[in-house]
C-alpha cells in the first residue's frame, strides 16, 4: 500500500510544523480487506480505512482540510464524486485542548489497483500499483486541481506555512 505514505509526504511538506515534529501526526489504516477475483489476471485491489491522526494542532482544523482535500483529488478522486455517500466519506472528531491546539481524527476509506503480470520469462510476476483516473476522466466539471499548494489564507491572516 502506498497512499499512508504519500499522504504522509504530502501533509508534512504542506504543514511545516509536521516535519519539525512528526511524532504529531500517525497514519492508520484499518478494517483492510484484499479484493480479488478469480480470473485470468492476479490483480487485486487494497480497500481500506485510513485514520489521520493529529496531535496538539495548532493552526485549527482549515489548515490540515485543504491540504487533504487536495491530496485527495489526485488520489482518490471518486471519493469526493460519491454522492450517494458524500455525507460520511470523510468524517472526523476534534477534541480543543485549549484555543490554540486540537486533537483532530480524520477517517476516510481508500482503494489502490494493483495488477500483476507474469513475466515473459515465465520466472515470476511484475506488480504494478495503477494510478489513479484522472480528474478530466472523472468529469470535475472543469475544477482547476493543478494549483499548488503553497498556502492557505483565513480572515487575511497566513495559516501555512507560518
């Protein structure tokens, strides 16, 4: 499984305070369950719950949002187009330990594709984690997704990086 890693990556490069201090951040995946049919291929796919972690946060919960969101767009973008679902796909709980910091959890589930191939000298198989579709194959009414994130304003004030 990739993505914990990725996300990991990706919020640590995008929250500098993760970097400073990871040991702030933990990335669990649970209630995994490996998909496969019988067929001729031996490619399966990953599905499973994803937890965040956040401990002592301290630039309120828009500063880690954004960021996921992002992420998420590049990398489970059906995610977000779950409309029959979009109320529970990601949840979370907060817990103010004081006006300046949070304990925040974030649950969502995610899938990686993962297909094999036997190779052609008959010596094993060559595994493959397949991309994502793109944003346009999944029709986002022409969102602009590219935008780098750099940093994410609130009331004026620069929430990351600080």
């Amino acid at each position: 499984m990739d993505k914990p890693d990725l996300l990991r990556a990706y919020l640590g490069a995008s929250i500098p305070e993760f970097l400073t201090d990871p040991d702030r951040m933990a990335v669990f995946v649970d209630k995994g369950r490996l998909v496969s049919r019988r067929s001729a291929s031996l490619s399966y796919e990953y599905r499973y719950e994803l937890t965040l972690w956040l401990e002592a946060f301290t630039r309120g919960p828009d500063a880690v949002m954004v960021p996921l969101l992002l992420w998420l767009r590049t990398h489970q973008p059906e995610l977000l187009l779950r409309f029959e679902r979009e109320d529970d796909a990601i949840v979370f709980a907060a817990d103010i330990l004081d006006q300046g910091s949070w304990n925040i959890l974030i649950r969502f589930e995610l899938t990686e594709a993962v297909t094999l191939v036997a190779r052609g000298d008959g010596s094993g198989w060559d595994v493959t984690h397949l991309p994502e579709p793109s944003a346009d194959d999944l029709l986002l009414d022409g969102a602009n997704i590219d935008v780098p994130l750099a940093e994410i304003w609130m009331d004026g004030a620069r929430l990351v990086p600080t």
